[in-house]
C-alpha cells in the first residue's frame, strides 16, 4: 500500500517519507479500512516534529488518528456483515505505529464508527479529534443548557463544531473570539451570537458587556497558556474553563483571581476520553449527522503526496477548519 511515514522526528519535509509499505491485515477482533481521506490534527503535527519526545515509541510511523473510508475486511469475531460499511475511525495513531495517512488501516472494530450515508468521507475525516473534542467540551460537567459559552477560537477545527455543538446542546448564548473578519464570520456563520476580536479587543471586557456583569458560565478554551488571564476574567464566579489545548507545555496561573471566583477547571485529552463518555458523545454526533444538524468547516484538500503541505498549513496556523488529505 502507498503510504506516509517517518522514522524520526522533525521538519516535515526533512522527515515525513513516502512509499509503498505491506497491507495489514486485520486480526482477531480487527477491521480493516480502505482509505480515502486522513485528517490532519495539531497533534499529528506536535509528535512529528518532536514537541512532545524526540524519541518515537516505534521506529516507523505512519502519522494521523482521524481518516474515513469503508471496510474492506475483517478479523476473526467480528461479523462478517461489517465489510462494505462506510466508516469514520478514532485513536488510529494513538499509541499505535500505523495511522491514517495510508490507503489501509487496522484497528479494532469498535474503533470504526458507521459513517451516516449522506455524511462525505472528507467530513468523517474530522470527526475523531475535532468533532469529539468540541462536543465533549461541551457535554462534560453537566453540559450547557440554559448558560453562557465563551468558545475562544471560534473559526479553528474545534471551535467552530463547539459554537455548533453548544447550541444544539441548549445554551442560551454563544460567544466566540476570532483573529480576523473572515474567521469572524465563519463564526458567525456557526451560530455564535456575538464574535470577539481578540486582537483587537478587550475579551474579558466584551465578555461582561454581554451578560450584565455576570460572565460566562464556561469557557472552551482552545489555548490555556495565551488566554488564562483573559478567560479568568470572563468567566463567572463558580464558572468552568474547560481546556482542550495550549501553545505552551507549563501554564503559570493567576492564583487570586481564580480562587476568588472558585473558578473550576477541566483539563481534557478526546484520546483518553472513558468508555462511557465517548460512547455517549459518539451516539450524539451520530444522531446530529444522520440529521443534517452540523457544518463542517473544512479549510483544504490536499493529496497523500502533498503530507509535508498539509503540515506545514497546520503547523502555521492560517487553516480556518480543518485539514484533509485525499488517499489515492
């Protein structure tokens, strides 16, 4: 099979590979996947480039954990009915040395979720990281129904299916920051009631303005260590910040201002979310496909061949939405 890989860590160019590698085949308890889209996350890139070890737990690796396609075969146990289902996969990469940038995956059935019909392949290839991520966000701690959600990020990946999400979900406002007009608008576009331009404005201050003095009942924070000053003073006494990602791996906190306010916070990885909590966010997002209920935000479209691009467009930053390579 034609693949994408590395043996060390690095530049994308300097280290991402490809090649032919032999087809897997499922074992016991397996599926096998045919391949047409792979999704490109900020943590595919982080491990490739080495930000979290320069040491690789495998000596090769085929990078990406999201990727849509159809089963083609399956391992001992598993029925026989499964080959032909359209499919979208989770953790494929996640302490695992073959992922999704590749025309075939393994992994085990339950990690292939039934990809609604209506739902393109290239849409099943953020689901895993992005759509799971925003929803847990969202879900977690009693959900929002009936609050106030600020969504910092609201044009990324993550951000832009959380303003969705919390709607869905029943709040009964949505706020969102953006960087630029046309990020504004994505969100905008998402359903955010009000879009915050960080750069620009006051966020805290905007924040307040909105909701009489009170705050947000929670923030889904996209970058801790960038934003914990401004999103401790938008969030309301007895408030949640729940934190899916930062720029930096050591955040200083400001202690007053958060106990003052007995702020909780929620920290949160979507590849080590229990059985039960993906189950059930699993069942939503499928329910709210199968409805038509979501956008989906994806930036560009780029080959298996184009991988280093891809990368290089995750790593910079300017991708409003999500990542996707086409698998030959």
């Amino acid at each position: 099979m034609r693949a994408a890989f590395y043996e060390s860590t690095g530049p994308a160019r300097e280290v991402i590979q490809l090649g032919e590698l032999a087809t897997p085949e499922p074992g016991p308890g397996d599926v096998r996947v045919r391949l047409a889209c792979s999704g490109v996350n900020p943590s595919d890139v982080k491990s490739r480039a080495g930000l979290r070890s320069r040491e690789l737990p495998f000596p090769r690796i085929v990078p990406h954990s999201d990727g849509a396609g159809v089963i083609d075969r399956v391992g001992d146990g598993v029925p026989a009915a499964r080959v032909g289902e359209r499919v979208w996969v989770w953790n494929a990469a996640w302490k695992r040395a073959l992922g999704t940038a590749a025309q075939y995956v393994v992994l085990p059935a339950r990690q292939a979720v039934d990809l609604p019909a209506a739902v393109p392949f290239d849409v099943g290839a953020c689901l895993g990281i992005p759509a799971l991520t925003a929803l847990h966000a969202v879900r977690t701690d009693g959900g929002v129904a009936g609050r106030t959600v600020l969504v910092t990020g609201g044009a990324g990946a993550v951000g832009h299916y959380a303003i969705q999400m919390a709607k869905l979900a029943g709040a009964r406002q949505v706020i969102a920051t953006a960087s630029s007009g046309e990020k504004a608008a994505l969100a905008r576009q998402a359903g955010a009631d009000l879009v915050i331009d960080y750069r620009r404005e006051d966020v805290a201050a905007r924040v307040l303005e909105a909701t009489a003095g009170e705050g947000a009942d929670r923030v889904v924070e996209v970058d801790f260590a960038a934003n914990v000053g401004a999103s401790l003073a938008a969030v309301r006494a007895e408030g949640d910040i729940v934190v899916y990602g930062s720029g930096r791996p050591e955040i200083a906190v400001p202690f007053f201002p958060a106990i003052l306010k007995n702020v909780r916070v929620r920290f949160f990885i979507v590849y080590n979310l229990t059985a039960a909590d993906r189950a059930a966010a699993v069942g939503q997002l499928t329910e709210w496909l199968r409805d038509g209920r979501l956008q989906h935000n994806i930036a560009a479209r780029l080959s298996l061949d184009s991988i280093a691009d891809a990368h290089e467009l995750v790593e910079s930053g300017r991708a409003a939405g999500n990542v996707v390579l086409q698998i030959p």
